[in-house]
C-alpha cells in the first residue's frame, strides 16, 4: 500500500521502521510487526482498548475456524451471535441485495474494529486495507483472523486516523461501519472516502440514527445534567461519552456537497429487537418473536427517521 504524507501528500518512503515525508522531513507512521502505525493516534475516552480488552475476550471465545463459518451464516439480528450483536450489527450483508457479493474487490474499510466483516472479505478474494484509531482494537481483530485461519495474503492492517489518512490508491468498495458517530470532523472523513473511491465504485455505509428513541433518550443533551439512562450506558462502556447518532438529512446533504450520489438509502426494521437486544441475551424463542413484530409490523408502521439504523449505498456523482 502506498501511505502518502497528510501535509503534502508525497509518497511516503520507509526509513528503518519509519515511514517519512522526504519533502516535509517528518515521519508519519511507525511499522510494527507488519502494522503501520501513525502517530497521533489515541483513543478518545479509553472507551475502544476497554471493550477490546475487558470484555471481547469472552464474546469471541467459541470462535474457530468452523464456528466462524457457521456464525457468517446467522445473518439476522434474533440468530446472531453475542459478539456481532453487541457491536451494532443488526443484518449481515445487508448491502447484498443492492450490489451483489463483494468479491474480488480492493476494500477500503475505515473503522474496521472487530467484527464479522474484514474476516468475511477476505474469504471472498478481496484485497482489503483495515484500519483504525485504536491500536487495541486492531490488534484484537488480527488475533480473531489468526484464530479463525482465513486468509491474510490479501488483508493490509493500520492504526490511523480516518480525517488524515491518506493514501495513493483508489478501491472498489469503501466501507463505514458504525463510525461517524465518534467521528468530530466527518467532512474530513467524507473528503477522504471520495478521493480514494474508484469512479465506479460504491461506498457502502450503516450508522445509528439519532431520533431512534431509545438513543435519543440516551445521547440527548435536553435531559442533562441528570440523565440516569445516560449515565449508566456510559458507566458501562455502551457508550462513548459525549457521541452523538447520525441525523441522516444532514449527512446525505454532506455526501452530495462533497460529490457523492446515493445510490440506495433504506432503515433498518430492528425497532424493539435492537434495544431489547441489551437485555435479552440467550433466549431465541423471545428473539425471533421480537424479531417477527418488528419485520411485521413495526418496520410497516413507523418511520425511518424512527429506526435504530439506516443504511446508504453511493457512489461517486
């Protein structure tokens, strides 16, 4: 991969262990067992390396290489395992219908963290840069791809930050996974996705939706100081402290402005079954059945700007 420096954007060349800006005369980035690393990065909060380290542990230790398989085929939210459910995952490939399998793809996947779709990629043929603000979370996620033996000639791992990163290729598909909502400066992050998108290609994205009640209720700010909800979501690392869910108008306006065309933008039905899904662990009966109202009858009813998820398919305009 061709990292290029975030001042000039010249390609940067590896000196030692050290990717540095022969122009500027900086150093960027550090390689570490195979890992770019830039400088800067630090994780807002200690919220990432608490989850990563106190408790994924647990939600990926039944995880083997036949494990993984059979997970990648619980595609709902009320089948799926605890450590994809947990992370905000509510359908997997959701994207499928619209665009078909990813294979054979360069992939560009900007806050991977840790969950089913880097691994999945990869066992598709794809060529895939992951990467991250939280080194713990990256390095969990490699220790996941060791465990669960899919192929890693293809896979490229960084620690960065997605409003400076930038680089001297372009891809087929660019993915934002649950991301913006601890992202300040999403312009930056837009800008960038744009730049190092094929002509062709398709930026595929799912983020929390703001006016989901239960979040709303959450990351609101009319109720504070004294938000007992709020408290205890950020108490016990639900949250970040201080993110906020995406208001979708605003952000599609943001897309277009900066080039982008949506392709596709739908809701995600899990209306009770996503805030439920907190309390409500190991009882499938109860989840397929929370599961069914929602498909039925909630997702018929209530309004997209109501959902827990949305979803945008686009491209360059």
């Amino acid at each position: 991969m061709k990292y290029l420096c975030p001042t000039c954007r010249a390609p940067l060349e590896l000196r030692a262990d050290r990717l540095t800006c022969v122009p500027c005369g900086t150093g960027h980035a550090t390689v570490v067992n195979g890992v770019v690393e830039f400088d800067g990065c630090i994780d807002k909060e200690s919220f990432f390396e608490k989850q990563a380290m106190e408790r994924l542990e647990t939600y990926y230790a039944d995880y083997s290489p036949a494990r993984f398989r059979q997970i990648l085929e619980q595609i709902d939210l009320w089948e799926m395992d605890w450590a994809n459910k947990r992370v905000g995952i509510t359908t997997k490939y959701w994207w499928e219908p619209h665009i078909g399998r990813i294979t054979g793809k360069r992939v560009l996947q900007i806050g991977c963290g840790v969950n089913y779709q880097v691994p999945s990629f990869l066992l598709h043929d794809n060529h895939v840069l992951a990467f991250d603000i939280c080194k713990g979370s990256v390095d969990f996620l490699r220790r996941i791809i060791d465990k669960v033996a899919v192929p890693t000639d293809k896979l490229e791992l960084a620690v960065a930050d997605a409003t400076r990163l930038e680089l001297g290729e372009r891809f087929d598909i660019v993915g934002i996974n649950n991301v913006l909502h601890h992202v300040e400066d999403k312009r930056a992050m837009f800008e960038r996705a744009h730049r190092h998108l094929k002509d062709d290609g398709k930026l595929i994205m799912v983020e929390p939706n703001y006016y989901y009640p239960p979040r709303w209720m959450i990351e609101t700010e009319v109720l504070d100081p004294f938000n007992p909800v709020k408290d205890y979501f950020v108490r016990n690392d639900l949250i970040e402290k201080g993110e906020k869910a995406i208001i979708f108008p605003e952000m599609r306006r943001q897309l277009a402005e900066l080039g982008f065309k949506i392709d596709k933008t739908f809701k995600d039905p899990n209306y009770l079954g996503y805030f439920t899904v907190y309390w409500v662990r190991n009882n499938p009966a109860l989840l397929r059945a929370i599961f069914e109202l929602d498909k039925h009858l909630f997702s018929r009813i209530l309004p997209a700007a109501l959902a827990p998820f949305q979803y945008i398919i686009a491209s360059k305009a």
